[in-house]
C-alpha cells in the first residue's frame, strides 16, 4: 500500500518532499517489521520441521519461502490425510458449473480455500516447468493438446503439491526418476 502510495505521489507531478519522505520512513520501518517477523517464524518451523523443510526444498521449483510456507499453511501436512483434501484446501480442484442439459460453464479451479498457498505454487510453476522434469513434461502435454498456458500451470500447481505431499508423508528424499510400482512399464 505505502510503495502504491510512492509511486502515486512520484506519478502526479511535484510530489511534496514531506510526504514522501514520511511514507519511505514508514515503508522502512514496516519492511524492518515484516523481516524480523520472517526471521522468527523461520526460527520457529526449523526448531520443528527442519527435515522436512530440507526435503521440501530439494524438489525442483519449490524454494525455501515456498517450503516454509507450505510447512506453516498445512500445519506439517498432519492436517490432511490425502492429496485430494490438500488440493482441495488449496483451491486447486476443478469445479464443473452445469444445471441439465441447457446451462454449461467451463470447467474452472474452485478458488475455495487459502489464496495465499495458491500464489505460491502459481509463482513456483514457473520454475517448475524448467526445472522439474516431471511438471515439464505435464505442462507440454497439456500444451500440445491445445490447452491454454494458464490452465497448463494450474496443473503443474496441482503436481507440485502432490510432489511436497508425498514427500512430507512417506519420509523419503526428492528423486526424479523415482516410479511408483503401482504405475505399469
């Protein structure tokens, strides 16, 4: 809001050197805050949850703000005993809109759930489709198929936290040539 407010004053012609001298003050003091505060809850999950934070952050695409956060929204993944509930929680389950045979909406994510998890694996889809090669080869897939770009994304959101889930509950390190043997050759 205050670097909103900055750019406004900087942005309608001479801007009064007294109240963007007072708003840096407090953008200053708000950012020392905000930082002192991230430092404690770091502090406070690794006292905790440091091997799993550690886990986390080996899968590609997840970082270590991101691992931390997915650490703190989920409560350690104890609050979920399966994916589906995770996803859902996150807001990234598909939700079909239709009544009959005469209305039909597009298919869309629920958006129900914690936004700020959602952003966070939005942004880290990014990196995960350069660096995480099973998120690559789903969102070429989704691609080649003609899907937009965006709903190829959502998808890798979706794969990023069944990879952390999965992670968190079974205990074992990342490894991207890991195959279920559930999954048929």
């Amino acid at each position: 809001m205050l670097k909103n407010k900055l750019h406004g004053e900087a942005v309608l012609g001479e801007p009064s050197k007294e109240v963007v001298r007072s708003l840096k003050r407090s953008l200053k003091q708000l950012e020392k805050e905000i930082k002192g505060l991230e430092d404690k809850l770091l502090v406070l999950v690794k006292q905790s949850y440091q091997e799993l934070l550690t886990r986390l952050e080996a899968i590609p695409g997840i970082g270590r703000k991101t691992a931390l956060m997915l650490v703190v929204l989920t409560g350690g993944f104890v609050r979920f005993t399966s994916v589906s509930e995770l996803c859902s929680c996150a807001g990234l389950t598909p939700v079909i809109r239709q009544s009959g045979s005469s209305v039909k909406g597009r298919p869309r994510i629920s958006k129900i759930g914690n936004q700020k998890l959602r952003n966070l694996l939005f942004m880290c889809s990014f990196n995960a489709c350069k660096y995480n090669k099973a998120c690559r080869d789903l969102y070429e897939r989704i691609v080649a198929k003609g899907k937009s770009k965006k709903l190829a994304l959502i998808a890798v959101c979706n794969k990023l936290l069944k990879q952390a889930f999965a992670i968190a509950k079974s205990g074992l390190i990342y490894d991207d040539t890991y195959r279920s043997t559930l999954v048929k050759n």
